[in-house]
C-alpha cells in the first residue's frame, strides 16, 4: 500500500470493510493509536477497544500509543489505561507529547543548567524531571496573578532556556507574561510547543479547546513560531523506529484527526486508518473530500 511514483494522483478514501480489512491487517506489524476520540473520551473508553487491542496482540502485532495530549506523562497514561479496564498497556508503549518535549531537548543536548518554563499540565513536567531537566511553572502557577504597576518589573528567571507550552486548563496571564519574557528576553531561549490541535475530546460529550490555543496566545505575544514535537510533526517516529524495528510502510496510524493523526501517518509514510468515533464524528463528506493516497476510513 505505497505509492510507486510522487506523480501517482491521490486515491479516494476506502471504507474499511470485511473484504479489505485482511489485506490492510496483514500488512501491518504496528499498529499507532491516538487516544482521545479513538481509545476514549474523556475518562470513558470507546466501546469495543479492550476487545480490539487484545485482538491486535493476539495475532502478533505490536500495539503503541501516541497521542497529543500533554496533561499527563507516560507513566500516569499507563495509569489511566489500568484504570479504564486495560492492564495491558505498559508505559513503554505509550508516546505523548509531554514526553516528545522533554525528548527534544535531550536529543538537542540541552544545557543542564537552563531551566524549562511550562505553561500546559504535570505531565511535562514529571517528563522534564525523568530527562533530567528542571521544570517551572506548570499547575503551580496556575492561581498567580499578574498586576500592572506603576514603575513595577515582572520578574522571571534568566536561566530559563525554554518555555514548553502545551494543553493547560489553568491558563491564565501571568503564565503567559512569565513565557513571552523568557522568549523574548531571554538569549536563545527556545519556544516549544507539544502539539497545535485546536480542540480536543477532553470529556466523553463534548469538544474543548485545545493546545492550539495556548501556543496562538504565546505566537501573538512573541511574534515566534514555535518547534512542535506532536503530530504531525514525525519527531516521535525517530523513536517508534529505534523501538520497533519495523519500516514505517508495516505501520497503521489510527486516529481522529486529518490534521494530525493522519497527516502524522502521511508525513511518516504508514498506512493509515480514520476512525470516526472523535473528531471527525458527522463530517464524512470533509473526510471523503481530504486529499489523500492511502487512506481507510472506518465509520465505527
């Protein structure tokens, strides 16, 4: 399921049906799952997933998550699996984009020394801590105000060397002015975003603004363009390709989203799969119009 030629036109969309899921199914050694809208929404998990991950793993396929929600690490995902009815999920098979921050960093040799502001959730920062980073901010700063006073500075840290900014329910100003002075006025200090989704599946009837929101408000206050580590970009590949093994065409990325899942799937070269239980719920007739050259599109 590859293109032989960058000049072959994009093919429409197929519905995953009972004659060619076989074909899609053995071609695949790893399947990439988003989360939200796709594994669960909010706390509830989608009806048949338990069934369909021990499923996949019982044929002898590899299982891995990657989601673009910051709020929680590795660690605390594998948690909330346990805790919605799936023991089966380890931690090493979960990439978010808390993780994907603190990855960066690392693989950039990020100076010990500098500190990492956070505006967005724990989960960063408990990923900074494991790479051995000093995070500030975070849920911490989420009940600071800032005041404007007369022949008054706000003060920030000079050591700060990167502000991350991810989802973060406790958004306020001060977080923001403490993020725009260290970018702004700290020498080369980076501006890192987790993801750019404008909504997400945050509770099980509803959507909520997203991460998008918070990094527009810093691209406004800093006129900088942030590095973004989450889908689409294909910075977690790196990663899932050092773990794995297996080339990116034996690769399926499930998701939600076309801005993100599937075009992460597209810009990595996997196969990809629509479902439409989240994101894209009651819009197929933009889903069939998305161009695209390899696509399923499962209607569940």
């Amino acid at each position: 399921m590859k293109s032989s030629s960058e000049d072959t036109p994009p093919m429409a969309p197929q519905l995953l049906s009972s004659r060619n899921f076989k074909s899609l199914f053995d071609s695949v050694d790893t399947f990439l799952f988003d989360c939200d809208g796709v594994i669960w929404k909010g706390e509830k998990l989608i009806d048949g997933v338990a069934q369909t991950l021990d499923l996949i793993r019982s044929k002898g396929k590899n299982v891995v998550f990657v989601t673009n929600n910051s709020v929680k690490s590795r660690r605390q995902y594998a948690e909330k699996f346990r805790s919605l009815g799936v023991p089966s999920v380890t931690q090493d098979e979960i990439f978010s984009s808390s993780f994907a921050a603190a990855m960066y960093l690392k693989v950039n040799n990020f100076h010990k020394d500098k500190k990492v502001y956070v505006i967005g959730g724990e989960g960063i920062l408990e990923e900074l801590q494991i790479a051995g980073f000093t995070g500030l901010g975070g849920p911490e700063d989420g009940e600071k105000r800032a005041q404007w006073k007369s022949n008054s500075l706000f003060e920030h840290d000079k050591s700060v060397g990167a502000v991350v900014v991810g989802l973060d329910p406790n958004i306020n100003y001060y977080k923001l002015q403490y993020g725009t002075l260290c970018v702004r006025e700290n020498p080369g200090c980076l501006f890192i975003a987790t993801n750019r989704d404008a909504v997400g599946h945050m509770t099980d009837l509803q959507e909520w603004p997203g991460a998008g929101c918070m990094v527009a408000a810093m691209c406004g206050s800093t006129e900088r363009e942030p590095i973004v580590v989450g889908k689409p970009s294909t910075f977690m590949m790196d990663f899932l390709l050092q773990k794995f093994g297996t080339e990116t065409s034996r690769m399926c990325m499930v998701g939600d989203r076309l801005d993100t899942d599937i075009l992460f799937g597209q810009n990595a070269g996997c196969k990809t799969l629509l479902v439409l239980t989240g994101h894209c719920y009651g819009l197929y007739d933009s889903v069939l119009s998305f161009p695209s050259q390899w696509r399923y599109v499962d209607n569940v």
